[in-house]
C-alpha cells in the first residue's frame, strides 16, 4: 500500500501530474506557532500568525523575554520574518534572542545555532548590501557589504569560541570567505586571480571541505560552495564535476539549482550550446528563477554579436534576448545586478541615458562580479563621453578597466574608449601609445583600425603641408594595420562584418604608389554598397549581372564612383571611366530626386569635366566639346573646362581658330599657372625658326615671366626652361675645347631646372627625364641615364620615353632591346607611322646587320627607310637613308661565300642598286643635300662604276657554284623543309603535352588546396579540442601552479594482489637470441591501432626500443599483455576503457600526437599505482614478433 503524505499518495493527488522539483528554502516554518505563556491554566500559549508578522518585532521580543522562550522560539520567527524578505526583523528577533538565551541558560553552547544563524542573516544583508558608501553618506556611517561582512565575521567567531566543532559554522565560514574573495581586487597580470583572493577562495574550500568531512559528504550546499570556490579560483573542470555530482546525488536540488552551475561551467571551457542546454533545463524547472532568464538573455546576446548586424538573424537573436529572456528577469527582480548591467547597455544603445545611468549605477553598487561593477563603470563612460564629458568618461573609462584588472589585463573596450578621448583631445601621441599596448596583448580589430587611421590621417596632412617630410615608417604601419584589419575579414571564424572606411583609408595610401590595389580597394567599397541596396530597386526583366549592376549604380555614393573612373582613366581603360563618371551623374541626380536641399552642382560641374577628358582620350572630341560647352553654361567662369576646349580647337584648327582661342584663353586668365603653362606648350609648338640668344626665345621669356612674377614653384615653368637650355646646347658648336665646355655649361644649366622641379616633386617624371637625356648627351653616361629612364618607365607612358630607351640600347650595343622599344614606340596612339621613330628603328636593324653580318637584318633596314621614306616623301634625308642601305646591302652580300647566298638575293641587291644609283643622282641634283654635293656624286660614281660590276661578277659565280651544286642545294633544300616540318610537328606535340600536363597540374593544384582546407580545418578542431582537453586536464597546485591532475589506480577486484611481473619478454629474449646482435641496427616497432582516434591514421607505428628505453620496466610489457588479452576477451571492458580516457581527457592515451607533448615530464613522474590503469585503457597492442607469425 502507498504511503500517505498530507492526504495524497506520495504527495501528488489522484488525477493530477507529478510536478517538478521545487525549493525547500524556509519549507520547515510552518504557518502559526504557538508559545506558551505562564497564566492559570497549564497549557495557555499565544498563537502566532507566521505568515502575517507585525513590521515592529519588539513587541513579540518583549513577549519572548517574558514568557522565557526557548531558543525554537526565538529562530522559528526570526526565519518567518527573513521568509518575508524582512531581514532587518530577523536579525533584531536573533539579537534580543540570543541576549534573552544568554542570560537564562545555563550553558552558553545552547545560543551557538542562534549566533550561527545570524551570521548567515548578516551574509544575506552582505548580498543586498551596496559595494562603495552612496553619494552624499559618509564612508562610516553607510552599511556597505564589507560592514555586514565585518558583522558576520564577528558572529562567527563568537560562534566559534562556544562550539569550534558546531557543523554548520563551517559552512558559513565557507560562504563568508567567498563573498570576502569577491571584494578583493582583481589580478594585475594576465590569466591570474590576485594572491589574496586566492588564498580566501583555498580557505573557503577547506572549509567547504570541513563541512563535507562531518557530514560524511552528504551537506549539498557544501558542495556547491566548493564548485563555486574552484570555479572563481578559475578550475573550471574540477568545478563542473562537483556541480554535476551535486545534481547526480540531488536531482530535485532548485535553490540553489547547481545546472547553473554547469551551464557556467560549459560557457567558460567553451561548450556554450551546452551551456544554454543547463540553463533551459533550469528555467523549465522553475520557470520564474531571475538567474537562468538572464544566463539564457546573454547567450543570446553573444549569438547575436556573431552574426552581420544588418542580418535578419540579428534581429531575431537580439530581440530574443531582450524582451524573451533579460525583460522577463527584470520583472522578476529589478535590482539583479547583471540584469541591471544588460539592460543599462540596452537602454545606452536606445540613448536612454537615464535609464542607463540608473541601471549602470545599480549594477555597480549590488554586484558581488567585479566584471559587472566593470560593465556598469563602462556604460556609464559611454554615456559620459557621447554627451562630451571629457573628464567624467575617462575616469570611468579608467575605474571599468580597473575593475577588471588593468594594466597588462584590463578591459579592452574601456582601455579603447580611453584610447578615443585621447584622439579627441587631440593628445595622438597618448593614443598611439594606447593602441599599440592593445595590439600588442590582443589583436583587436578596432584598435587596429583606429591606429590604422591615426597613422594615416597623419600621411594625409602631411601630404598636403607645405613641409614634406619622410613617413615612410608611418606609411608602412598604416598599410599593415589596416591589411590586417582586412584579412580578417576573409576568416569565417572571426565573423567581421568589412568596413568602407578601412578600404578608403587603404585607397588613398595607395593612390600614389599602387593605384591598382587603391582600384581594388574601391571596388570592393562599391561592392559593398551595392550589397546594401534592397532587391525591390533591381531593374525588372534584365537577368545580366553587368545590366543589373550598370542599372543600380545610381543609388551609389557618386563620389565613390567618380573615384573609381579615376583610376580607370589613369590606367588608360577610357571607356570604363566614361561609363563610370555617367552612372556618377546619374546618382547625382538621383542624390537631388531623394533631398532636395542637397547641393550637388559642385560634383556635377566636377563629374562632367572627368567625363568630358574621358571621352577627350576616346577621341570622342564632339562629345567633349558638348560636355564642356555644358559645363562653361552653368559656369561660365569654369577655366579648366574654356582650356580643353581651347586646346580641342588648337588640334582641330592649328592655323586660325586654335590660337585665337589659346591667345583668348591666356589674355582672360594671365595669373593662372595652367592657362599659363598651356600658353607655354602652345608657343613651344608654334611653326618657327628659334633666335640664337635663348633669352630673346617668347617661349622662354614666358616662362622666365611665370617664375619671376607668378610662382616661382611652377614645375611646368622649370621643365621647360631645362628643355629649352637642353635644346640650346644641343645646337651648339662643339669643335673645340672652349665650345665643348660652353656646351656642357649649358646641359648643367638645363640639369638645375630640372633638379629644382625634383626637388619640389620627386616624382616629377619629365624632370627626370631631363636629367637623363642630359646624361647621355652630355657625358655619354648610360648607365645612370638607362636606370632613371627605367624607373620613369613605371610613369610616363608616352613614346618619346621609349625612344630614348631605344637610342640608349643601341648606344649599348644591344640591339634586341633597342629595337624592342622602338616598336613600343610605334606602337603607341598616332605613332604607328612616325618616320623619325621608323628612321632610328632602320638604323638600329642596319647596325645589327653589319655587327652580325646577317643579310635578315639589312633587309629590315631597308624596309624601314622605305617605310618611313614613303610616310613623308618630301623629306630628301630619308631617301638617302633608303640608297644608302640599299648599297650596304650590296656591300655585305657580295662578301657573303656562296653557301650563305642565293642568286635570287644577289638579283635582287642588284634592282636596289640600280635605284640607289638614281636616288643619289636625284639627291645630288636637289638643291638642299643632306651631304655636300661632291660626297653624294661620290657614292653615286662608285655604286656605278664599282659596285655594279663587283655585283655581276658575284651573280655569275653563284650561278655557276649553284649550278655544280644543284643537286645538294635541292637535296639540302627539301632536308631543311622537311626538318622545318618536323620541328613544327615536335612544337606542336611538346606544346600539347604542355598544355595538358599544365591543366593536370592545375586540376591537382585545385584537388590538393581543397584538401589542404579540409585539413587544415580538421586539424584546427583537433587542436583546439587538445587545447580544451590538457586545459581540462590540469590544475593547480597549492601553490598555484598549474600541473597535471593526478589520476587514482584502477580499482581491483576484491581478493586480486598485485599484478606479477611477466617472463613473456624475457621469454622472448631467450627465443631471439640469435638474431639480437643485429638488433641494435635495426629498431623493432610497433603497430598501435586505436578505435577513437581523432588523427587521419589509426596507425601509428612506435619505436619499441625508444618506449623501452624510457622507462626500462618490466611491468610495462607485462600489463600492455593484459590490456591486449582484455581487450581481445572482453569488448565491453575496452569499451569502457574507451569512455573513461574520452571523459578524462587524451593523457591517457598513447604518447603518439604530433604536437610535443607537455606532460610527458609528469607522466614519468606518476606513481607506479596508476599505470596499470593508463596501460589498460590503450588500445590493441601488437608486438613485432607477434604480428610477424600472425
């Protein structure tokens, strides 16, 4: 039959479900007490309503007095009252008690529990307490926790001196000692808890330890204070065994509820999915406990700070923190301090900062945390500083840092804060310092985009100042910090959402040196903002990504994408930068459509201009004229915009319209330096015959006159003036010595106009340039003048710089590269038929030809004076160019032995003789020779009587010398096109197995980074969970250093001895005494096969002599011989094995990780107890002589 309890079997009613665990605090104070009171009758007593007590308990004490209550009494309602939360009552009840008990009893043992139990009211005072005296109280007079702490110390020692050995003092002396550790200041240094705190929270777990000894392990709440003190002393693991033997032993254990515990133990070694596992159990138990709804509202909170904030996850996750979980605790309990630290940075990001600073301030004075007394001190500097308290944020700042150890520990976000104050102080060197400390202890991200910037900002202005000087240093910082901040990015881990600002940063650090990666930079800006743009803006019935994209760019910031045509302007792609400075229009329009009162006319004026040089490069010159006359409407005073067209006119017009609209141009703006340097670039221009004096050149006077009277800084001015005394000294005498010294005074001068530029610019590319060809010119220094050409290479993209390039190679006797950057030149837009460039290419090919003796080589020549010859017909030079080669032509191929020669060439060299001939009688006849007259008719009369006859007696003898040779040239012919073939036909094939073997290699490539990947990810979680697992593996000493837990033996059956040293080794030693004297050579192994393993093999093959040479003990082989017989006879044994190392952690595993071992030094040190245990959970052992016969 069933037990009856107060009328319902086991306590449930029929019909009704078993409810679930509920708290058993106060559940022994019933609700009326009756107490006996002398009068006529015997059992007289005066009933009390427990449940409904008066708010004055004197009355009641004076009965007490009276009547002489016992002791019972006297706690009975003095726990009623603190049932009711009237703790002040209770503690007065237990006051004028223990002075009643006193007095009355004979032995002063029997007031111990009421001194006891006053002690634990004065804890729970200590709880509510405030941690610092309120504003306006003094420090003596307000009743703070360490007051109530202080009051509670002393209760326990009286308590102590009545009866040391009263069980429950060591309890309370337990919890005293943690409330009086979280007071104490946090650790200076990283990873520590403070020398006193840690000693109060060793002596709280003896005591703890204590409690449990007089119990005999049975007093739960000594156990969770012995989990809470481990876990404060950081001994997460050791804590979290506590807290889940607790629930084991005492599953209906609610208040306190020791799955909080767990979940706080799982959050902390980061399981934090198991972590909100506890807490829901938790919260499903006691549906109204504060604690868990908070827990529960902050795991939350943390899911949320991992995904974009833009998110609809964000949304979802953080609305589910605030109003599910933190809401609900508020209305439980609106003074629970981490509670009140949420919702102050709630109501902070709302700018509800009285809200903010009531929490803050709560959060502050009741908390037992000081991480949330640090929180609070942070909310309440945030709010300091947005409102401009300069003063007030940065002692905050610093008390929130302080709070959580400061210095090398510290809290981030406040040392960052302070960090910022700093840079609004305009104090950069403090912040610098700041943030580099940072970066140094932790590589946060905001720090380095912060310091990033700082370092930037200061390239910015230093750029623009008038005072250049070298930050290079702090260039190379800028780039670094904020490219870390950017591949940061690229890690899924770290969850970083990417920043405009940081790529804008980026784009102007790279603007000057690498415009491509500045492009990219910008790009990836545009990207971004094209993401952020909601599909109900795409374009409808357009399914082309680059449609779409052109379609919405108008929605773009139009700076961003006038920045971005730009740089495709520079690097020469003209028509993407049109399409570009279009779309910028169109937002800007767009810009206007969505606010009114937004001016946009200074972009549009700027825009347009861009656009009109774009389609400018595109030789859209219609366009261009449209834009600028467009521009010039809305602004009729736009310069720049009356320049090009200016300039548009003078190419289109170069007799009448171009420079009456130049010479307008400059008489409407003579003090503008670029109306004056085109000015300039049109007189140099100009058809017409230099003057001797360079002074008395216009060019050079306006020139001189734009120094003297306009800007003395002008770099054009200076260029040009070093180009006119280049040009001057190029058209010196140079016969004697005092003309060559003149001249080369003249190159100097040129040098300092040049150098001057430099020095204002040091990127001046035309000054160098200057300096260069003076080099060559006038010293003849190549090399020097090569490496700045070079150099300027990466710059200027026009053809005269490779011209110069290619007289220099040809100067240098290297043909090959002379030649290849005449043809750059040609190359080049409106050069493809320039006949000086063509001129200089022949003659390079005619030098080659003489210095290789190859008759290729002259025939390129002649084709090139033949081109540039038909390009400006009128010019007498370049058909005496053509003659001219067409003789040394004749010259090299008639030397020629006949086996290099055909009659076909010979003929040929012949027809151009007949023309050289008639070109040079031509030439000799014009008035204006390029040679005196008599030299021409020179050649002319040698190439007639000479050469001609030389020629045909070289075509007769290579007619008779092919003619006796008709046969082997045929034979020789047909071997050489068929070995052509052949070679064609190996080229082919080579290159197709190239190609094939390059595409295998790419697909490998592609397989073995995918599978690097896979790796790499595996063996990230295969480290961190060793990380986790040797940090769950150790623990401290009492000193408090960290060392390897000690593991206990395996347990052995009743009756079992201990285990006998075996003779199989040495039984197998006597088998393989003939083959032990090679054994030295050769090592023996082992093959070790372990089911669980996490690693990529489940083979690992151990060096036996090295395991036996690390311990030499017999008792190693002899229990690996019982792990190996127990696990062949007994799976379910060796599956037990296998969990007990998997929840002890891997060192009992096989020493065979990749990684070095950190342990291995304590394993050596191990009793020899326990390694029968460590043995016994390896897995199959297989000796080498065993695996052999098997």
């Amino acid at each position: 039959m069933a037990a009856l309890a107060n009328g319902t079997t086991n306590g449930v009613a029929n019909g009704d479900s078993a409810a679930g665990p509920v708290s058993i605090r106060f559940s022994d104070i019933p609700s009326a007490i009756d107490i006996p009171v002398q009068g006529d009758q015997e059992d007289e007593a005066v009933e009390i309503d427990l449940e409904d007590l008066v708010d004055d308990p004197t009355e009641l004490c004076t009965l007490f007095e009276n009547e002489h209550a016992a002791k019972t009494y006297w706690m009975t309602v003095a726990l009623a009252y603190a049932k009711q939360h009237k703790i002040d009552h209770a503690i007065e009840m237990l006051l004028r008690g223990g002075g009643a008990i006193q007095s009355n009893a004979s032995n002063p043992r029997d007031k111990v529990s009421m001194i006891c139990c006053l002690c634990w009211m004065y804890l729970w005072k200590s709880r509510e307490a405030p941690r610092v005296a309120p504003d306006g109280m003094r420090v003596s007079e307000a009743k703070t926790k360490e007051y109530y702490l202080q009051l509670a110390t002393s209760s326990l020692n009286d308590a102590a001196r009545l009866n040391p050995s009263f069980p429950p003092i060591f309890l309370a002396r337990g919890v005293l000692l943690l409330l009086r550790a979280s007071l104490q200041a946090p650790s200076k240094t990283a990873g520590g808890i403070g020398s006193e705190k840690q000693e109060l929270l060793k002596t709280a777990v003896k005591s703890f330890d204590d409690a449990l000894r007089v119990s005999q392990g049975k007093n739960m709440l000594a156990l969770m204070g012995k989990a809470r003190a481990l876990f404060s002393l950081q001994k997460y693991p050791d804590s979290l065994a506590i807290y889940q033997d607790v629930l084991q032993k005492k599953p209906d254990l609610v208040d306190p509820d020791p799955r909080i515990g767990i979940g706080c133990c799982f959050w902390q070694l980061g399981f934090k999915k198991d972590a909100k596992t506890a807490w829901e159990r938790s919260l499903e138990i006691t549906p109204d406990s504060k604690v868990p709804n908070i827990l529960l509202g902050l795991y939350y909170l943390d899911a949320s700070g991992h995904v974009p904030v833009n998110s609809e996850d964000f949304v979802k996750l953080y609305k589910k923190a605030m109003t599910e979980y933190t809401q609900k605790s508020f209305k439980l309990d609106k003074d629970l301090p981490l509670m009140c630290s949420t919702f102050s940075n709630y109501f902070l990001s709302r700018k509800s900062w009285d809200n903010a600073d009531k929490l803050a301030h709560k959060a502050i004075q009741y908390t037992d945390v000081n991480a949330i007394a640090s929180d609070g001190w942070y909310v309440l500097a945030r709010k300091a500083h947005y409102n401009g308290d300069t003063e007030h944020a940065n002692d905050f700042y610093r008390r929130a840092d302080d709070a959580r150890g400061g210095a090398d520990t510290g809290y981030f976000p406040a040392k960052f804060g302070a960090a910022q104050l700093s840079v609004l102080k305009n104090d950069l060197g403090e912040a610098k310092l700041r943030l580099e400390k940072m970066i140094q202890q932790s590589k946060s991200h905001e720090a380095m985009i912060l310091l990033g910037t700082l370092y930037a900002e200061e390239i910015f202005v230093n750029q623009t100042s008038d005072a250049k000087e070298d930050k290079s240093a702090e260039m190379k910082k800028a780039i670094n910090l904020l490219e870390a901040v950017r591949n940061a990015w690229k890690d899924p881990k770290r969850n970083v959402s990417p920043d405009a600002s940081v790529l804008l940063n980026l784009a102007r650090l790279y603007e000057t040196e690498n415009p491509e990666k500045a492009l990219q930079c910008l790009q990836q800006v545009e990207q971004l903002e094209l993401d952020q743009i909601p599909t109900s803006e795409y374009p409808e019935d357009v399914t082309e990504e680059a449609e779409i994209q052109a379609a919405i760019r108008k929605f773009l910031p139009p700076q961003l994408l006038n920045n971005i045509g730009c740089f495709h302007f520079q690097a020469e792609k003209h028509v993407l930068a049109s399409e570009l400075f279009e779309a910028a229009l169109g937002a800007c329009m767009k810009m206007s459509e969505k606010d009114s009162s937004v001016d946009t006319d200074a972009l549009v004026s700027t825009i347009s201009f861009n656009l009109g040089r774009s389609y400018e490069a595109q030789g859209l010159s219609d366009k261009a004229v449209e834009v600028y006359e467009g521009l010039l409407n809305r602004h009729d005073d736009y310069t720049d915009a009356r320049a090009r067209l200016a300039y548009i006119k003078l190419r289109q017009s170069p007799n009448k319209d171009g420079p009456d609209a130049v010479a307008k141009l400059y008489q409407d703006n003579t003090s503008d330096v670029e109306v004056r340097a085109l000015y300039g670039w049109y007189l140099g221009k100009v058809s017409r015959k230099r003057p001797g004096n360079i002074a008395e050149d216009p060019e050079f006077r306006h020139y001189k006159h734009t120094l003297q009277n306009y800007d003395k800084h002008d770099r054009y001015a200076l260029v040009g003036m070093g180009n006119l005394h280049m040009m001057q000294a190029r058209e010196m005498r140079r016969e004697t010595d005092a003309d060559k010294q003149k001249r080369s005074a003249a190159y100097g001068k040129a040098v300092e106009f040049f150098e001057k530029a430099l020095s204002l610019d040091p990127k001046n590319a035309y000054a160098a340039q200057g300096v260069a060809i003076a080099l060559v010119e006038d010293k003849k220094d190549y090399k020097n003048a090569l490496a700045i050409f070079n150099k300027v290479r990466e710059t200027v993209k026009e053809p005269n710089l490779y011209v110069n390039l290619g007289h220099i190679f040809a100067e240098l006797k290297q043909f090959s590269k002379a030649i290849e950057s005449y043809e750059i030149a040609l190359s080049k837009e409106g050069k493809e038929n320039d006949p000086v460039i063509l001129a200089c290419l022949g003659r390079t090919w005619l030098n080659r030809g003489r210095a290789e003796r190859d008759i290729d080589a002259y025939t390129k020549a002649l084709e090139c004076a033949e081109k540039a010859l038909e390009v400006a017909p009128d010019q007498i030079h370049y058909k005496f160019n053509v003659a001219f080669v067409q003789i040394q032509l004749v010259t090299t191929i008639q030397g020629l032995p006949e086996n290099r020669r055909t009659t076909a060439q010979l003929e040929k060299a012949a027809e151009g003789l007949e023309a050289a001939i008639e070109s040079l009688d031509a030439i000799a006849a014009h008035p204006q020779t390029p040679y005196p007259k008599h030299d021409v008719e020179q050649r002319a009369n040698m190439a007639r009587n000479t050469l001609r006859k030389q020629l045909e007696r070289a075509i007769g003898k290579q007619k008779e010398w092919e003619e006796v040779n008709k046969e082997k040239i045929a034979a020789a012919q047909s071997q050489r096109e068929a070995e052509l073939k052949r070679r064609e036909a190996d080229r082919a094939e080579v290159m197709a197995k190239e190609k094939e073997r390059q595409d295998k290699i790419r697909r490998e490539r592609d397989e073995m980074a995918a599978k690097v990947k896979l790796e790499t990810e595996e063996r990230e979680r295969e480290l961190e969970a060793e990380r986790t697992r040797r940090e769950a593996d150790m623990t401290e000493d009492e000193e408090g250093n960290k060392v390897k837990r000690k593991r206990k033996p395996a347990p052995r059956a009743p009756g079992e001895g201990k285990p006998k040293r075996s003779s199989k080794k040495k039984a197998a030693k006597d088998d393989d005494s003939d083959s032990d004297e090679g054994s030295h050579a050769k090592k023996k192994r082992r093959l070790t096969t372990r089911e669980n393993s996490k690693f990529k093999s489940a083979e690992i093959v151990l060096d036996s002599d090295e395991e036996d040479g690390a311990g030499d003990d017999d008792d190693d082989d002899d229990i690996l011989d019982r792990a190996d017989r127990m696990g062949r006879s007994s799976p379910a044994a060796s599956d037990a094995g296998d969990n007990d190392s998997n929840d002890g952690g891997d060192d009992d595993k096989m020493d065979v990780d990749d990684a070095p071992r950190e342990d291995d030094d304590d394993d050596d040190d191990e009793p020899s107890a326990r390694q029968p245990a460590k043995r016994a959970r390896r897995g199959r052992v297989v000796e080498s002589d065993e695996e052999d016969e098997e």
